[in-house]
C-alpha cells in the first residue's frame, strides 16, 4: 500500500505540479498598459466640453537599435509611448484641431537614471511622453499652455501597477496617467483634467534570463596556458515568443550592459548563435571559455568580477558575474642555494616556497663536476623539501678541492607561476670562497 501511495505522490508531481513549476517562468512576460486616447476640454460659452483627441502617433522600438514612429499601436515592443496628437479649442464662431508643441519624453537606458529630452534613444529602457503645450483659446486671446499636475502609471515588476508624480529609474515600463490642460473661453475658464482615458495592451520584450553554473567562485588564475582559460556554463531561457539569443559577452571589472559593444568576445560558445530561445525555466545550457589576460594583458594580482552578458535579437540585454583572483607572481624560494664546504664533508639542500597558497611543487636537481647527476641531490616535494645528507668522498675527483656542484631548483605554484634558481655548492677547505662570490 505504501507504494502506492509514493507511485501516485510521483506521479501527481511529474505530471501536474512539475509542468506547472516549469510554466510559471513564462509569466514573466510582461503586458502594458500604456494610455494612448483621452478627451480634453474644448472651450464654449457654454461651459465647455470634452474632445478626443485625434490624430495620435505612438513612438516605439522593437529592437532596442532603430526607433519607429506609427499612427498604429504596436503589439509588441521594446518600449512604446504616445508622441504626438492634435487637442479641440471650440469657441463660438467654430474651432480647430491643434497638435501638441514642445514634447518632452522621460526614460532611462540603465534603469538607473531617469533623463529628460525631446528625443528617445533606441536601447532606452522605458519611454513616456511627459510633457506639451496644448493650445486654448478665447475669441480674443490664443495660446499655448503646458500641461500641468501631471501623473504617471508605471511597473516595477511587471504586474503591479502604481501612479505617481515620480517615475523610478527601475521601472519595466510607464505611461501618461493623467495631467490638466487649459482651456479658456467668454464667461472664463481654467485647468480641466483629461477624460475618458483608454489604454491600449503592448507586449513589453523583456531581458533574457541568464544563471551562471560554472566556473565556481573566487578560483585563482594565472596568464600561463592552461591556466589561463576560464571554463563557463551559463542557463539562458527568454520569455519572450519566438526571441533569438544573439551574443555571449564579457568583461572584467567594469559593467559594459549598456556598452556592449566594447565588452570582449567569448570563445567556443555551443550551441553557437544566433539561436532561438527557449522559453521556460531552467531554459538551455550554454557553453563557453574566456581568456581575461589576453584580452586584459594588463591584469594585476587579486581579485576581479568577470561579468557576463547576454543579448536577445532584440536589444536585451542582461548579466551574470562570478569572482575570480588573479595570480600572476610565481613563489619565492629560501634555502641553501649556495654553500662552500670542506673536502670530505657532507653537504645537505633545504628549501621552502613562500607564495600565496599551498601547494607549491618544487623541483630540485644537481650534478658533479663532470655534469654526472647526483641521486641523494636530484628530488622534489611540496612547498619544502629536504634532501639527505650527502658526504662529499674527496677521494673521488669529482669532489675534489676546488670543485663544483652545480644544479638547480624549481618552484611551480598551482597556476602554473613558476622560478628557477641555480644552486652552487663549492669544495674549498681552505675557506677562501664566500657563498656570495658564487
């Protein structure tokens, strides 16, 4: 009985809760409402009434690279605002239409700063009309009047919506929610809030989803082969239908998302791109490998950020970064590297390595006076070494007055830095001969 009710437990996960687990990324796609008709006060004798507007063109980018200007709504974009219409004055001998002046547009291209202009960049983040001048008019007096109280409807995440009369730079997107305008006529006149507001639906393309697997944090790296090539597995899914993923990128230390351009190519990416993008969480497994110190030569010991990007075909963009130390000082060596000795005497090496971590090889080798090695003087070990004591038989030439030992000592740390140093062991009873003058 008890297996049964694990078989329906697992299946019920695998069939029903595991399938929904795996849907509810998509929610991330983000739907806007962003305001795109609204009547105003057009002025009479009579009190005055309210006017739609005509005429509206709505500004908008879908590839975060050109900017599109078009009397239809678009369903999709990157960003899409309201950007020019025409309002109604009405007095008692007739009235015109009349297009908005003097447009002001707020957005931000990092989602740190909001700015102001009379134009909009392409790979803007967000864009909203926020500003104009609406014309009023009396039979005996015209002109142009900015709107005034002015509010704005926004989203932080993408499904809560909240107004204001301040728009954070972080937003996924903002709209015009309501301001007044002036009319004026006979009898008087004023500041009249806009009326009958409809908002129209666009699908708002959003950044990929980008999750760092590997290389695991604050590994240490050195600019010698081999140890020089970051290994990388990222997990991109977009939710955005039928989206590309267009570039991996990196950089080291500075943040290039709005400069990717100057950020550095990656190598060996599979699968290779331009690729369409899965849709859902985990999304798919992309790999890759940096080389930082060739493409940072200048790269100085500690530690560093690699921040990697990714790009969708339509201008998105976003970041994952890992830590990383660089290490591009070989150890340092101590010991016995130069001796003088009596004939007849024994002789012994001993070494340690200083470096910022353990694991230092050291390798060390001699040989007598006729280039014979020396097997109690040839061995290795790590981080200190202590080879045997050797007796020098002077009854052999080889160690004879006068003669010299010479080899050598290795030190290779675990990047791959690595010091040579000789070692000069001199056979002088005499005591003549310094170490220094070796």
């Amino acid at each position: 009985m008890r297996k049964i009710k694990t078989f329906i437990i697992l299946f019920v996960l695998f069939n029903f809760l595991l399938p929904m687990t795996l849907l509810k990324s998509a929610e991330a796609a983000i739907n806007a409402k962003i305001l795109s008709s609204f009547e105003t006060m057009a002025a009479n004798d009579d009190g005055g009434e309210y006017w739609t507007i005509r005429n509206p063109v709505f500004l908008y980018s879908q590839d975060g690279v050109t900017v599109k200007t078009s009397s239809t709504f678009p369903a999709k974009a990157n960003w899409v605002t309201l950007s020019s219409f025409e309002t109604y004055c009405k007095w008692n001998s007739g009235g015109y239409f009349y297009p908005v002046q003097n447009v002001i547009y707020q957005y931000s291209t990092d989602w740190l700063t909001v700015q102001t202009g009379t134009t909009v960049p392409a790979n803007a983040k967000w864009v909203t009309l926020s500003s104009f001048k609406t014309n009023y008019y009396a039979e005996t007096i015209g002109g142009w009047a900015e709107i005034r109280n002015v509010q704005f409807r926004y989203s932080l995440d993408g499904t809560t919506v909240q107004v204001g009369s301040q728009i954070p730079a972080n937003v996924k997107w903002a709209t015009l929610e309501s301001f007044e305008s002036r009319e004026d006529w006979h009898s008087g006149g004023g500041w009249f809030p806009i009326n009958n507001k409809a908002y129209s639906d666009c699908y708002i393309n959003t950044e990929p989803s980008i999750t760092l697997t590997s290389p695991v944090m604050n590994q240490r790296y050195s600019s010698v082969p081999t140890y020089d090539t970051m290994y990388c597995s990222i997990n991109i899914y977009d939710p955005d239908a039928e989206d590309q993923i267009s570039a991996i990128k990196y950089s080291v230390d500075t943040d290039l998302s709005t400069n990717l351009a100057a950020a550095k190519n990656v190598l060996n990416i599979n699968p290779s791109l331009p690729r369409s993008a899965q849709n859902t969480a985990p999304g798919e497994t992309y790999t890759f490998s940096i080389k930082p110190f060739e493409d940072y030569p200048g790269l100085t010991d500690g530690n560093h950020t690699v921040i990697v990007y990714v790009q969708d075909d339509k201008g998105w963009v976003n970041k994952a970064t890992f830590s990383f130390t660089s290490d591009r000082t070989p150890p340092t060596i101590m010991g016995t590297l130069k001796q003088v000795v009596a004939k007849n005497s024994f002789v012994q090496l001993k070494f340690t390595a200083s470096d910022v971590a353990s694991g230092v090889i050291l390798v060390y080798s001699c040989t007598d006076s006729q280039g014979q090695p020396i097997p109690d003087l040839n061995g290795s070990g790590m981080d200190s070494v202590e080879a045997p004591k050797v007796f020098l038989d002077g009854t052999q030439g080889v160690y004879g007055e006068g003669k010299l030992i010479t080899g050598i000592i290795q030190a290779t740390d675990v990047v791959g830095n690595s010091i040579t140093q000789p070692i000069k062991i001199k056979i002088d009873s005499s005591s003549a001969t310094s170490p220094g003058s070796l």
